[in-house]
C-alpha cells in the first residue's frame, strides 16, 4: 500500500468513531431521485459504482420539509415515509466500510415557485436573491422558524433509523441557514436577526435539535457535521471575519467535523485582497485540534490530496475527481496511480452511473464555445470550468 498520509485512519475524537481513511466523496447534486424525492434505482446503481474506497461518502442534499425542497429531482427527508428509501441509500453507500453521511437541508429563497408546487418560497427575510430569474421570498414567521428547526431534528432521526453514519448540515452555499447568518438576506428583528451573533442563533439553534435527535434515537456513535461558505459577494454579505467569529463559536457546539464549500481549496479571499493566506488555513488555525476541517476544492491527484493533510487540514473531499474514477481509492492503495481516470469521455457515463438527469445536467453546464474534444473527451481545466458552474453556482458540491 502506498505510503499517504490520507489513507491512514480517523477516530473523532467527540464520538470515538473511526473511519477508514481521509478521503471523503462530497455532496454532489445529481437530479436523479424521484420527483416526490424518493431514491431511484439509477440513483442507488450509482451511489454503489462510486462508494466503496473514501472513509466518509456525503450524499447529494435531502430536503427536510416541503418548503425547503431546492430543485427537481431531489432526496427527501421530510417524511418518516422515506425511512425505507433512504435506507436503500446508506445500505448502497455501505461498501467495504465507507461511512455514509446524509446531507440535509432546507433551500429557503433558493427555489421557485414552480419546484413548491405553486407555494411562495420562503427565507429569514422577504429579500430577493441577486440571481437571475430570483422570486421574492417571503419571511418565515417565528412560529415557522421554529417548526423549521424541529424538521432539521426529525430529519437527522429519519437518517439515524435509516442507518446512515451521521448528517451534514447543510449551511453553505446560500441556502436557507446561510440565508440567516447572512447580513444580506437577514433583516429581522426579532432573537433570529439583527446583531453578527443573533444571525448565528437560527444556524446553532438547527445544530443543538440535530444532537438532541442523535441523543435520544441512536444507539451508537452518529456523525454530526456542518458545511458553510466562508463569504459571499452581496453588499452587505458574510465577511470572512463574520465567518471567523462563527468558526470560534461553533468550536462549542456539538458538531464533529466542518465542511467549508469552496472551488478551490486553496482559495483566498474574493473580497480582500490583502488576505495572501488560503482561507481554509485560517479556518483550521481557529479550529485548532477541537474540530476536524474537511477541505474541497479541485483535488485530483493524490499528490494534491496529500498536501492538503501536509497544511494540517484533516480531510481531502475528491468531488469532481470521483465522478470520473471512482476506484481512485482502490488505485491509490494498490499503487496502480498510472491506472487513475483523469478525463471524462461521453461514452462513459452509462460505465460510471451518470445517467439520466444527471448526465444532462453535466453537459448542459458547459458555457457555449466549451465543446467536448473531438475524441469526445474533456480535459482537466474544460472539466472543472463545468463542474464549477454545477457546484459552485448554488447547487450542492465542491
């Protein structure tokens, strides 16, 4: 076995679980579940290509009630009725060991109209989002916030009973927990708004009700982890130093892991240039040793998945990567790295599971003038040009 750093074990240290390796599989929309959010045949067929070699593999995100569902062709967890369908999902992600961790979410202002079946979409404030084709939300009343914060609990119950490994808290790219620490779509004035830390309250409020339902549901260890976007472009939006006062805060929450969504793992700050150190270091240099930090963002080789635990972040996420080889794992430990995919070809997608909407998905996301190569392959800077218009343009993933 080759000598990685990432393929050694992870025991965390709040819960005592131990997980096979440091390479974990993001969350990676792919519109492939039924349109009343059950898990499809073809979703599970490739959740079973794609599992099997990363310590921790993070499912596409699970709505956890009818308002907050995102876009067509999601996972529900809003209903204990999808306690079998989403059991399919984490017996599918249970291969050879890998932990499988569920994605739960609300969209809030993410949404439209026609995805809630003609109801309005819902957010902290009634702030429009500065997105084409963005429908005007309506504000949550307190009494809805709260029932929010009690669906992202039943949800988190609904994975333990299905037999998932653990959730991830989804409070990152602009969806609905964002929606409330964000300056921008926050406008409240009530407990749930106004002041940076009445605007962390609703995020933290969801993560004490997650770890009131792994308290009394499960019956061993259970993962609890959130993921955040560490600024936005709107004025006013998240700073970095909002985001860095919300890393120091968290540090006393119960969560097990944090999850920073970014294109490039390496990226520094979009709106201080005076900030020459990636952001993920300093994210890590406030966690300290108290909270694990997963880093994702264009990680490929395993030389670069290396350097990520080489900076001293704990886990390198291979979203993009694993979509064209997901036996990269297994390659890595049999020392067969010449072996390892790094193209996609558009004869493959029946081979690796990218079917249905999800294959539409991906090649509707080239910008025109991006054709695939004449020996129908994508190479590494079209593939990632692409994958960032899927998973970096408020969709979930890396």
């Amino acid at each position: 076995m080759a000598d990685y750093n990432f393929l050694k074990p992870y025991t965390f240290k709040k819960k005592g679980i131990t997980v096979k390796n440091r390479i974990v599989i993001p969350p990676m929309t792919e519109m492939m579940s039924f349109a009343n959010g059950e898990v499809t045949r073809d979703e599970l067929r490739y959740y079973r290509i794609h599992t099997g070699g990363a310590g921790m593999f993070v499912t596409a995100v699970a709505y956890v009630n009818d308002e907050g569902k995102g876009f067509e062709g999601e996972l529900s967890a809003s209903d204990d009725k999808f306690i079998p369908s989403l059991r399919s999902l984490a017996d599918a992600i249970h291969k050879n060991g890998t932990k499988a961790i569920l994605q739960i979410f609300s969209a809030g202002r993410m949404t439209f109209t026609s995805v809630l079946r003609g109801k309005q979409p819902v957010s902290a404030s009634a702030v429009t989002a500065l997105r084409e084709n963005s429908e005007e939300p309506r504000a949550l009343t307190e009494e809805e916030v709260e029932q929010t914060i009690k669906d992202f609990g039943q949800a988190t119950k609904r994975a333990i009973l299905a037999g998932f490994d653990g959730v991830e808290i989804h409070g990152a790219n602009t969806y609905l927990i964002q929606q409330f620490f964000s300056p921008h779509s926050n406008r409240r004035d009530d407990k749930w708004g106004g002041s940076l830390e009445k605007r962390m309250a609703f995020p933290f409020a969801v993560i004490d009700e997650a770890q009131k339902a792994i308290d009394k549901y499960a019956d061993k260890p259970f993962i609890l982890g959130y993921r955040l976007s560490p600024e936005e472009v709107e004025k006013p939006g998240i700073s970095f130093d909002d985001t860095l006062a919300f890393v120091d805060a968290i540090k006393e929450k119960p969560i097990d892991y944090l999850h920073v969504s970014m294109g490039d793992v390496w990226r520094k700050s979009l709106n201080d240039k005076s900030i020459d150190t990636p952001l993920n270091l300093t994210i890590k240099e406030h966690l300290g040793d108290d909270i694990p930090l997963i880093g994702v963002g264009d990680i490929q080789t395993p030389a670069e998945a290396e350097k990520v635990l080489d900076k001293g972040i704990d886990f390198a996420a291979i979203g993009r990567e694993s979509l064209r080889e997901p036996n990269w794992v297994e390659k890595v430990e049999s020392g067969n790295e010449k072996g390892i995919r790094y193209t996609l070809s558009m004869d493959d997608h029946d081979e690796l599971g990218l079917s249905g909407m999800f294959w539409d998905f991906l090649m509707q996301s080239f910008r025109p003038g991006m054709q695939v190569s004449v020996d129908k392959t994508t190479d590494r800077s079209l593939f990632n040009n692409a994958m960032d218009d899927i998973f970096g343009g408020g969709k979930t993933g890396v």
